[in-house]
C-alpha cells in the first residue's frame, strides 16, 4: 500500500525557518518524482515544488522561489522541503504528493498533510 | 504561468442529480488536465487525468471531457459521498497550476 507521512509542520515566527519531511513507502520511490502542494485555510490548493527521480530536475512556484528548497534521498525513502525566510501568506496546510509513474505531471497519491503556521 | 479557472464556484444539488463542472485554461493545455476531488480535512483524490481518463476504483458516474482550453466533469447520478470539492489542475506546463474549486453541497 502506497503511504506518503509528512511531518516536521509547526507554529514558526515570521522570518524563521522550517524543514518538512515526507516518508514514503509501499512503492519504489527512486522511481517516481515528487511535489509539494499547500492549501492556505479555506482556500485552493496552490503547487509549490516539483522534484525529478533522479534529483536533476528541480522547479518552484514564483511564489517561494529563492525561499524554499526541496530535496529528497531515495536512500531513506524521503522528501523534504527547507522553509526559509517564512511569511505569514505561507501559513497552509503542506501535502507531499507523488507524480504518476513516468513523470505524468498529475498527483496519484498524496499524504495527510502537515499544518505550518507562520505567526508572531 | 497558465490560469485554471472553474464555474460555478458552488453549487447545491440532490442525491441523484446529474452535475457538470467547467473547467477553463487560459491557454490551450490540449488534455493534459486533471480532474480531483476533497472532502473536508483530507488530502485531495484523483479521480480522472488526460482529461477523460478515469483513476483506478474511481466509480463510473465520473466523467471527463474536453481538449484545448475547455473541459467538463460529469457526475452521472450524485450520490451522497459525492458531496465534496472538486479541482482542475493542469500538467500542460511544468509550472502546474489548479483551478480555484467548485464546492458541492447538499440542497
């Protein structure tokens, strides 16, 4: 059974830093490509990053770039995405969600979510 | 980067009701779009990519429709697990994008 667990959300000043982790399981996950999607709440779901396979490929949203950095070891079967200089607009709900096989570009499986709040 | 947008925002129906959501691109995505659905406090589902392709145990009263910069989700015959939100997001571009949701709600 396909399993994506995030983890590592938070309550976080502005300006500060964070780090999420998503561990995979229940499939061969040096295979697939990977993505980060947050829902601010009450509102639509917003893409930030996308990660190839192999780690070669790398792309973010406008709205997080030089800010966030995603990164993944197929080793530990794990994603992760380094938050820096947070604002409160970056407050959301984080899903790590898996590219279909073959680098589709849709999301076939997505984890629970972990809730980041940027707050003074 | 490509916007989605969706009408109706929301809208309510009954049980058994036939429902058609739009989807529009601001540029042509030819079918590279897909179709999701989320209930309150969950991850989203994919129910449908490539435009009209249907998700693995995804039930047949899901369908999709279109090309180029207009699409269609149909829901044949609404049942009451139905009730839910449902997303577009293009994958023309790497840059992906969703539409902002149609909330289905109970009449």
């Amino acid at each position: 059974e396909v399993q994506l667990v995030e983890s590592g959300g938070g309550l976080v000043q502005p300006g500060g830093s964070l780090r999420l982790s998503c561990a995979a399981s229940g499939f061969t996950f040096s295979s697939y490509s990977m993505n980060w999607v947050r829902q601010a709440p009450g509102k639509g779901l917003e893409w930030v990053s996308y990660i190839s396979s192999s780690s070669s490929t790398i792309y973010y949203a406008d709205s997080v770039k030089g800010r966030f950095t995603i990164s993944r070891d197929n080793a530990k079967n794990s994603l992760y995405l380094q938050m820096n200089s947070l604002r409160a607009e970056d407050t959301a709900v984080y899903y790590c969600a898996r590219d279909d096989y073959g680098d589709q570009g849709y999301f076939d499986y997505w984890g629970q979510g972990t809730l980041v709040t940027v707050s003074s | 980067a490509i916007r989605m947008t969706q009408s109706p925002s929301s809208f309510s129906a009954s049980t058994g009701d036939r429902v058609t959501i739009t989807c529009r691109a601001s540029q042509g995505i030819s079918s590279y779009l897909a179709w999701y659905q989320q209930k309150p406090g969950k991850a989203p589902k994919l129910l449908i990519y490539a435009a009209s392709t249907l998700q693995s145990g995804v039930p047949s009263r899901f369908s999709g429709s279109g090309s180029g910069t207009d699409f269609t989700l149909t829901i044949s015959c609404l049942q009451s697990e139905d009730f839910a939100t449902y997303y577009c997001q293009q994958y023309y571009s790497y840059f992906f994008t969703f539409g902002p949701g149609t909330k289905v709600d109970i009449k």
